[in-house]
C-alpha cells in the first residue's frame, strides 16, 4: 500500500497466487478522505473500493486515491478516528467516549457555547493544530470533563478568540472537579474570567506554555476558589488572578514556579522562585541569591540576603508588610521598622517559618517599633 511514493504498509503472502485479501479500510490522513485505491498512483489503473476483497494473481501495488475532506476537525475516540464537520458534534462525541479522547483541527472553525456532561469523567485533549476557533457566542465551553488544550502545530500558532462580552461565568468554565491544562496556543476573550472554576473542590487550572489574555477591562485571566489550584510553570499570562472565596478557609491556591505575566504575581510565587520586572513582563524565575528573609507587602514579594539592602527597602514600605525567615541567620544590628503615622498605621507580621533568628547586636531589642506600628509574631511551620 502506497500513498503517492510513501510505503504505508506491505503485505507478504506465501502462495500469492489466488489468493483473498481484503483492502485496507482503515488508513487515514488529515484532511482528506479515502475515495479508493488503485494499481497506478495516478488512478489511471483498476480501482479497489476499502474493505472490497482483492484476488491476487501476482505482486500487486495499490495507491490512495484521496480529495480533500470537507470535515474540519478530526479525533481519537475509544481508539477509532473520527472527521466531522462540526467542533460541537466533536466534543459531543469525545465526551461520549469511554476513554481520554483527541479532537484534532483540521481547519479554521466557528463555534457558538458548547458544554459537555459529566457522563464519564474523561480527559479531552483539544489539539489547535495551528488553526483558529472563533467563538461567536458569549462563553466558548463549560466543562463537566477535563480539558488539555495543546498545539502540535510547528509554530504553535493555534488560537481561541472570543469577542463577544462575557461578564458571567467564565470563557472557558469548568463546572466539575476536574483540570484544564494549557500547554501552547493563544486564546484571548473580552471576558471578565478567561479560565474560571465553579466552586467545586479541586477544579483546578495547569499552565505550562501558551499565551493567555482577558481584554475585558480589570478582567481576571484566572479564578478559583473552594481550595481549587492553580500552577503556572510556563507561558504567558495577561490579566490578574482572583480567589475570591468569602470564606478564608476556602480560598484557591496558587504556585508559580515559571511563565511571565503582565501583573505583579509575587504574592502567588512558590518558594525558592521570585518574579523579576524584565522591562515588559513579571518573569517567575528559580532564585539564585541566598536570602535570609523576605518581605510581601502589597502583592510585591522581594527576597534579601543582607540587612543593608533589607533596611532599606522597608524605609520605604507604605502598606503593611509580612515578613517571613527564610534561612537560620544572625541578626548583627537591630532591625527598625518604619515609623508609621496615627492616620496611616503599618501592621508587621513575623514569620519565623520554623527558622531562627539570633541577635548578637549591642543595642537592647532586635527589632525596633515605633509609635503607631504593630507586629505579630507568628510560626508558619
């Protein structure tokens, strides 16, 4: 079996000689459609329908004869390639489908809201392939399965776009204890949430690669709440992050270990990493210093490795502040906290994070507070 001069298979019979075989139905390219095979690669030979049945009289060759398929999306659903035309009747499918399942694009597509159930609980990898979505109503899926969104495209250029106003429950709402996980591809929403959780314990959010961007004004590129999570280890991320849970004990998670983001993310910062300004972005970078102690204070987190630096940076602190030991260390000289004024009182926090801090200076009291500051000192660990 040939397509064009491409070897795809060869069949070897030990008496060829009348022999029955039935022809390949089977075989699958994107885009196109089997029509049938034929003994020459121009079609000008005899033709064999797939699943037809072949009476060999000696060594014979057959080439796909294929057009171009007007479906524009293809997919692996419980093992088995699917093409159809329509990106709803492919997640209606795939969702369907007792095992994980791909949806493959083929072409550029337009798609009004989809939902899936939560019938089966699987993983449904959408594979952007290069090509666009563009989604014509307010929110592109709501989810009851989990989503990878991936692109295998060489380029990577694949993208989601939505331009309707979505101010409700997300562009992409996931309304199960599940993941979406987005490893490459752009999508961009006027949406106030682009990836939002329902409420649900553990609907969490992946970010490994990609480009993600809420163009709705304030909008929030991510939200969870319910101790859902959110890791962020690549791409970027245009928007702000919300876990806006009234109860405390319910607020989402966040671990950044990578990506670059538009926002200030310090606050969400793992430890041993820091989010460094490179001029158009927060880049989340693996730390290289060897910091004693770091200080939080409006959503900004800096990491210092010496008391010169660290005193410092707090002359200037306007906001209250958490301050967390990060290393054993030796405290030389003492540590004064900025004077705050009785109309704009600073609250300190000290976390110890099981750490301890020695002071060997001579002036009475490690740390200095003055008039209008407070300080709790508190154990993380």
């Amino acid at each position: 079996y040939y397509d064009g001069d491409t070897l795809l298979t060869d069949i070897s019979v030990e008496s060829y000689v009348g022999a029955k075989l039935t022809v390949n139905n089977t075989y699958h390219k994107d885009g196109f459609s089997l029509d049938k095979w034929n003994t020459k690669s121009d079609g000008s030979g005899t033709d064999y329908l797939p699943g037809s049945t072949i009476t060999l009289a000696e060594d014979t060759s057959l080439y796909a004869i294929m057009s171009e398929s007007e479906d524009n999306i293809s997919g692996t659903v419980d093992g088995q390639t699917i093409m159809v035309g329509d990106l709803a009747a492919a997640f209606a499918i795939a969702d369907a489908s007792a095992e994980d399942a791909t949806i493959k694009l083929l072409k550029d597509v337009n798609t009004g809201s989809i939902e899936t159930t939560d019938t089966n609980k699987t993983t449904i990898t959408l594979d952007l392939n290069g090509f666009e979505i563009s989604v014509t109503g307010e929110q592109f899926i709501k989810l009851k399965d989990s989503l990878t969104i991936t692109d295998t495209s060489a380029e990577e250029d694949g993208k989601i776009t939505g331009t309707v106003l979505n101010e409700g429950s997300g562009f992409i709402y996931l309304n199960i204890a599940g993941l979406v996980k987005v490893e490459a591809g752009t999508i961009v929403a006027n949406s106030k949430y682009l990836l939002n959780a329902s409420g649900y314990k553990n609907s969490d959010f992946e970010v490994t690669g990609g480009y993600l961007e809420t163009t709705y004004d304030g909008g929030k590129v991510i939200r969870v709440n319910n101790a859902d999570a959110i890791t962020v280890s690549g791409g970027t991320l245009i928007g702000g992050f919300s876990s806006d849970n009234a109860d405390p004990t319910k607020q989402g998670t966040f671990s950044f270990t990578g990506g670059s983001f538009s926002v200030q993310p310090s606050a969400y910062v793992a430890d041993g990493y820091e989010a460094v300004n490179d001029g158009d972005y927060w880049v989340v970078e693996e730390r290289t210093d060897d910091a004693v102690i770091s200080i939080a204070t409006g959503g900004n987190k800096k990491y210092f490795s010496n008391l010169e630096t660290m005193q410092s940076y707090i002359d200037t602190i306007t906001e209250d502040a958490n301050i967390v030991i990060e290393k054993d260390f030796e405290l030389s000289t003492r540590l004064g906290l900025k004077a705050a004024t009785e109309s704009a009182p600073i609250s300190y926090t000290l976390d110890l994070n099981g750490k301890k801090l020695t002071y060997t200076g001579a002036n009475s009291g490690a740390i200095l507070l003055r008039k209008f500051d407070s300080l709790v000192l508190t154990d993380s660990e």
